[in-house]
C-alpha cells in the first residue's frame, strides 16, 4: 500500500466524476478444459458504430479528466519546440553521383527530401545550411505534400535507382502499415503510371524491376513480387510465397547493389535467398536451407559471402563462404555448404555479434558488451566489386516480356575461385579498432553508409546526456571527423546533467543493470558502479534524495533499450525527475541468454526484474514508492500491466503505451494479426497446455483482482488502427481496472497507429501531454 497518496492536482468541477460505464457481456472462451468468462471481449467488433462510439465517449472523459493539466501540457509542448531548431536538414549521405537529405521547415509537420550533385571524387559533404536553399537542389519527395488531406501519414521503404533516375517510395495514410507503393521519375518529379497497392514495408530496386512484399489477412508479410517496371500491377509476378505461419518475408539490395536478398524468418529461424540483379526473373537461390533454431544474415563481400549465424554459438560468430562467379550455375549453391566456411570473428560468450557490413576493403563490425551497442573497424583483403549499374532506360507501359530483359553486363570482377575456398588472413591477424569517444554509457552505432567503395563510414554517437552526435570515420585510419551534433536550443549544456549504471538483484540472484539520468543541481547522488566508482563527477555513494523518478522497461523480442538522448526528457529532468531504465531479461542488453532467460517459459523473469529494480531504488534512497511512476509502451506495456499486478503498491502511477496486456486472449486466436508469428516468443497456449497454465498466470487482463482500489492511477494509451497490438486490449483493461476499483484513464487515437499521432508537431503534443500526467502523478507538476 502506499505510505501516502500520491501529490496530484485537482481536475476541473465540471469534469465528470463517473467514467462512462462499460457494459458487461458475457463471452465464453473454452481451452484444455478451462472455462473464461470475458465480460469485455464485445469491445474487439471495430465495425460496430456502438463500439466505436463507446471508444470516442470514453476518450472524451479521459479528456476532461486531464484538462486541468491543460496548462502544464501546453508548456511541456512549448518546451520542446523552443528547444527544437524546427527548420534544420541531416547530414547529407552521397549516393553515386548525388548527396542526399531530408530537411523541415518550422511550421511544416512532415520532412522535405532533397538531393545536391557531387563531385565525381568528392568525399566531404557539401556545407548546407538550414533554411537556405543549396545551388542545384533538386526536391524529391515533400512528405507534406503528400499528407495533404490525411489525418495520418507515414513514408515507408524509399530507395533510388543505381543510375539515381528513379524513386521507389510506399505511403500509408491510415496506421495500419499498409503502403501504397509507386515511383517517381526524378528527372521531371512526375511519377510514373506504376501504383502498387497494399505492400508492406521495404522493395529493392533492380534493372527494370522491382520487388516488393505483400501480407496475409493475418498482416504477416508472407509473399514476395516482382514488378516490371512500366507494366500493370496486375501482371506482377509471385516469386515466392512463405505456407508455414511462423515465418515472415523481406526484401531488400545489397549495397554492392549485386543481389535482391530475400530474407524469411520467424522468431528463432532464418533462411536467406539471393536473386542476381543482372537476371532479376531468375529463381532465388537459397544460402543455407532453414534448419530449426539456426538464424543469419548475409553480407556480400565480394568473391565471398560473409554470414553472421548462431549454429553452435550463442552470441553469433562470422564466418566467410566463397561466392560462385555464376549464381544460376548447376550446384553453384553447394559453395555455400557450411563446411565450406572459415570463421572471421569467432563466438565470444561475453560479446554479443549483431552485424557486419562489407565495404571494399574494410569490414565494419556491430556489437555488443557489457549492455551498450558498439562498432568496431578492420582492414579486410576482399576484392573491390563496383555496384551494379541500372542500365535500362526509364520504363515506358509495354508488354510484359516472358524472358528475361537483354541487359549490358555487369562490370567486370577479380576472378572468383569456387575451390578450395579463398585464401585469407586468418581471423588472429585481424586489427579491430573499436570507435569510441570515451563517454560514460554511450551508444555508437552504424549509419547510412550505402556506397561500396566510400573511403569513410557514418556513425552516430549518443548518451542519455549527449545529443545525438554524427561522425564521419575514415576506414584507413580510424578518424572521427565530426559532421553534426543535434542542435538543443535554449542554453543547453550537457555538464548540467549526470548519468550513471546501477545494478539490482533479482529474486534468483540475478544483477539486474539500471541506467539513470538527472539534473545535477536538481538532484545529487549516484549509486557506484558494480566493481568500480561511480562514473559521474559526484562521487557519492548515497542519493541525496528522495526525488521523483520514472523508470522506463520494455524486456522482449532481444530488444535492448541503448543510451537514447530526447528533448522532451529534458523537462522532467529539469523538474527534478530522474530518469531510469531497467533493462530487463526479455532484452537483449546482456546477450542472447539476457533474452533467453526473459522469454517463453522464463518470461515472469521480466517482470520480477523489473520490480525489483523499483524496489533497489526505493531502498536505496533514490525514490520513494509515492514518487515513482513507471512506464512502458506495446511489450512494454505488458511489463506495466503485470507489475500493476504484481507491486502496485511500489508506484505512484502507471503509464502503459499500446500496451499488450490481454496476451492471451490474442494468442489463442490464430486469425488475429500476428499471433502465429508470436508463438516462438511466448508459447503457443493453444496447442500446450502448460504454455496456457505458464501465461494465463501473468496476463495482465486476466489477473487483474476483485478488489484493485489500491492500484495507483494508470493511463493506457492506444490507437484505433494499431495493428499489432489492438486497441481492444486496453479498452478491455481498462474497462476491468474500473469495475474493480482501479484509478484507470484510456486514451485512444482514432486516427493513428502502433507508433501514436503523425506529424512531429502532433507527436510533440501527444508526448507532452503523456508527460504532464506522470509530472502530476509523480507531485513535479508545476
């Protein structure tokens, strides 16, 4: 129980006292002999007027309940767009012979995307300056042009030709990700008659053609098409089609720009197919046939193929295969037989691999240790390929060929040798140079990088107290050249703030790691590091607190919450509010055992994790139970529901974000949007008994108690065309939370998806006032 009831402001006289009453309807469910009543499932009918109507009622309440944070909202959403320099452009990427950005204008919700021409040997970006319009500007794609008349928009995969005359762009209009998918002719900005409609994120661009991926009824991407350019959408091609549910299909080229690479995958398996984009109708070749539990990715490196898998090795190793000269060629496929392979970066059990990109003569290596992402550099003797030119012309509407299209060969390549396998340094005698700034928990990551032969790679480096910041490294040496640091405006000094990791036990002995962020004339103290001092200027070893804190979790899908730098944070922090994260098992902070061990049978772990990081900084004098609130949106929001349950009495208020908190319920029902998919993360209740006993004694819905007039003030948050976690899953909560006594709020977008309002100015006021809720519930309200 609380100690004391949490400091909050008073909602307006005339708002309502009562919420609007949810009616109870009686709905059977009946599995492995176990009766459930739900007295809510009714809620899940989007076509019925009455439900929706009950949605927008309730969203109305919930409304007038929060308009006495009116004013603190109206500030927290000032703040962010005074500390926002709203007309700004990124760092230009050079792709062939172009530099490309995107760039906003203050006023204007969406991005403008634009290139500038290069230098044929120019490696430095071209000095652009916000709001002033370059010299030879070409404007590619105005996303609020196309937002025009939409109450929701979203720009999905774009990618531009080899030969830079063509755009491949995908937009959704209403949240539920399905994209309409078209091209444009960037020599006169008109777009093309070709329209594809209903495809899922990501296409790749080949000579001619396009590929794209379509999804089931079930919003699996489970099909694979090819597009002729210049042709109807009706004649479009299956190149394949992926029968078992588990699994879900992507598309995408390779930066040498040689192969489409089609990718399936389900949770633990993956099976990866190559088309030669010199023969794009040619049937895909599979790299290594799917065996149950083994994942890759495929990197083209030349004369050899780089696959980064987990057979034998937990936390991934690299090996290299040699590359056929001819794709198509009988048994060409058989060079990719494991045997074949010599390891590059062998398995490290306290290094977890995450990925590797193949430039001319470089490898440049994602990992990560001791819980934060991390990129290292190595010289490597693979063969320059220059990339795959695009050497048709701009399509024009005629028949569909039944052949292959005559193209100019690709350039000529070093000779590749099929056996034995190439000679290479061996791994021993590669030279990692990790990148690093030094900074306490910072997070370095690859950025866009799409040329083969580019002398420098991008990455970006940030921390909870750095904004992001982005370099330039040059491969041969190793030098960070600096490009752009996130403009904070409004006198922001990153000295004012301090970070540092903390570590809980859980009830199984586990350490639990926390990373925590605060004003330092706000408030004082540090908890030491496990094995060493604390790693902020203040070397003390007791808080001088207690202080208001949110503690922010998530714990699923091998998801790891990095060191992320945000604005908006800035006026909690400012407010006096300490920032934590818990990175929880179910993540992937601390390896593939970190998510292991969070998953499935073991995934109560995430929540008792979680629960006993709020306890260690209770007891560690950083907080107290009636100024802690926590926080944690779709999977994470399930983490907020289950220690609503669990430790309502550790929290002074409850934010859950699309939360997935009826788990159970969706994943008995195979029809639903991606509950198959699911099955490798959770169980599958339907078929396993145990599985439905494990989950049903978790789900947050169906746990909630008889009496939870103790349970601390909750805001769910959701949108009524989120696709992945359907708005019925709070509603149903919610609607339970109340009949049992809880304080429970339901805030629903109707116009919105999974990831809330679009528009950045949209967005910006949906934070800030999500943030003047936990403010007024944590007593730092002003």
């Amino acid at each position: 129980m609380h100690d004391a009831p949490p400091v909050t402001t008073t909602p307006d006289d005339d708002a309502p006292a009562a919420p609007p009453l949810t009616p109870r309807r009686p709905t059977p469910r009946t599995h492995h002999g176990d009766v459930v009543i739900d007295d809510y499932e009714w809620l899940r009918d989007a076509d019925d007027p009455a439900v929706v109507a009950h949605l927008q009622e309730q969203d109305a309440w919930t409304r007038a309940r929060l308009a006495h944070l009116e004013p603190l909202h109206e500030r927290l959403f000032a703040e962010i767009k005074d500390r926002t320099l709203e007309t700004d452009l990124s760092v230009p990427v050079r792709l062939g012979g172009h530099w490309y950005y995107a760039r906003t204008v203050e006023g204007q919700q969406y991005a403008i995307h634009a290139r500038v021409p290069a230098a044929a040997d120019g490696w430095e970006p071209p000095a652009l300056s916000p709001g002033v319009e370059p010299a030879g500007e070409r404007v590619l794609l105005d996303e609020n042009a196309l937002a025009e008349g939409h109450e929701f928009f979203a720009l999905g995969g774009t990618e531009v030709s080899g030969d830079g005359r063509l755009l491949a762009y995908q937009v959704d209009t209403q949240g539920d990700e399905r994209y309409v998918l078209r091209f444009r002719d960037l020599a006169t900005g008109s777009d093309l008659p070709d329209v594809v409609e209903e495809t899922s994120p990501g296409v790749a661009l080949t000579p001619g053609y396009v590929f794209y991926t379509t999804v089931d009824d079930a919003w699996r991407p489970h099909r694979v098409w090819r597009h002729r350019l210049g042709s109807p959408s009706a004649d479009d091609v299956l190149v394949l089609e992926e029968p078992d549910e588990r699994f879900w299909v992507g598309v995408g080229l390779t930066r040498s720009q040689r192969f489409a690479q089609v990718e399936l995958a389900s949770k633990v398996t993956t099976e990866v197919r190559l088309i030669a984009a010199e023969a794009p109708t040619a049937e895909p070749v599979v790299v290594w046939p799917r065996r149950e539990g083994v994942e890759y990715t495929v990197e083209d490196a030349g004369a050899e193929l780089l696959v980064l898998h987990n057979s034998g090795a937990e936390n991934f190793e690299l090996v290299a295969l040699p590359l056929p000269d001819d794709l198509q060629a009988p048994g060409a496929s058989a060079a990719f037989a494991p045997e074949r392979a010599s390891v590059v970066v062998p398995h490290d059990p306290a290094v977890r691999l995450d990925g590797v990109d193949a430039f001319a003569r470089h490898l440049v290596l994602s990992y990560r240790r001791d819980a934060t992402p991390r990129v290292a550099i190595a010289a490597y003797p693979s063969p320059v390929v220059e990339p795959l030119p695009v050497v048709e012309p701009l399509p024009v509407v005629e028949p569909v060929e039944t052949t292959p299209p005559v193209v100019d060969p690709p350039p000529v390549v070093e000779p590749v040798e099929t056996t034995p396998p190439p000679t290479r340094t061996p791994p021993a005698l590669l030279t990692w140079r990790e990148i690093t700034t030094g900074e306490t928990l910072e997070a370095v990551q690859l950025d866009a990088s799409p040329m083969l032969d580019q002398p420098m790679v991008r990455v970006v480096v940030e921390s909870f107290t750095t904004p992001r910041t982005v370099y330039d490294v040059v491969l041969a040496t190793g030098e960070l050249i600096l490009r752009k640091r996130q403009p904070v405006l409004g006198g922001y000094t990153p000295s004012d703030y301090a970070q540092t990791r903390a570590w809980a036990t859980a009830p199984d002995g586990t350490q639990i790691p926390i990373s925590l962020v605060w004003r330092r004339d706000r408030f004082v103290g540090s908890v030491p590091v496990r094995g060493s001092e604390p790693t902020n200027r203040h070397r003390t070893h007791e808080p001088t607190g207690p202080a208001p804190l949110l503690l922010y979790g998530y714990g699923a899908y091998e998801y790891s919450l990095d060191p992320w730098f945000s604005v908006p944070r800035l006026s909690l922090l400012d407010r006096g509010v300490v920032f934590a994260v818990a990175h929880v098992r179910g993540g992937g902070e601390l390896g593939r055992r970190w998510y292991d061990d969070g998953k499935l049978l073991a995934k109560r772990n995430t929540f008792t994790d979680f629960v006993a990081v709020a306890q260690h900084l209770v007891d560690t004098g950083w907080t107290t139970p009636q100024r802690l609130a926590a926080e944690g949106g779709s999977a994470g929001g399930l983490l907020m529901g289950a220690v609503a349950n669990l430790a309502p009495h550790l929290f002074a208020g409850i934010h859950a974000a699309v939360p997935f908190v009826d788990p159970l319920t969706s994943i008995l029902d195979p029809s639903l949007p991606l509950t198959v998919t699911e099955w490798e993360e959770w169980g599958n209740p339907l078929d396993d008994p145990d599985v439905y006993a494990y989950m049903k004694g978790y789900t947050p819905y169906e746990n909630v108690p008889a009496d939870a007039s103790a349970y601390p003030p909750i805001l769910a948050t959701t949108s009524l065309h989120d696709t992945r976690v359907l708005y019925v899953e709070p509603a149903k909560w919610v609607a339970r939370l109340r009949a049992a006594g809880a304080p429970a709020l339901l805030r629903i977008e109707m116009s919105a998806g999974h990831g809330g309002v679009s528009g950045r100015y949209s967005r910006w006021r949906q934070i800030a006032e999500e943030n003047a809720w936990l403010l007024d519930v944590l007593g730092a309200a002003d």
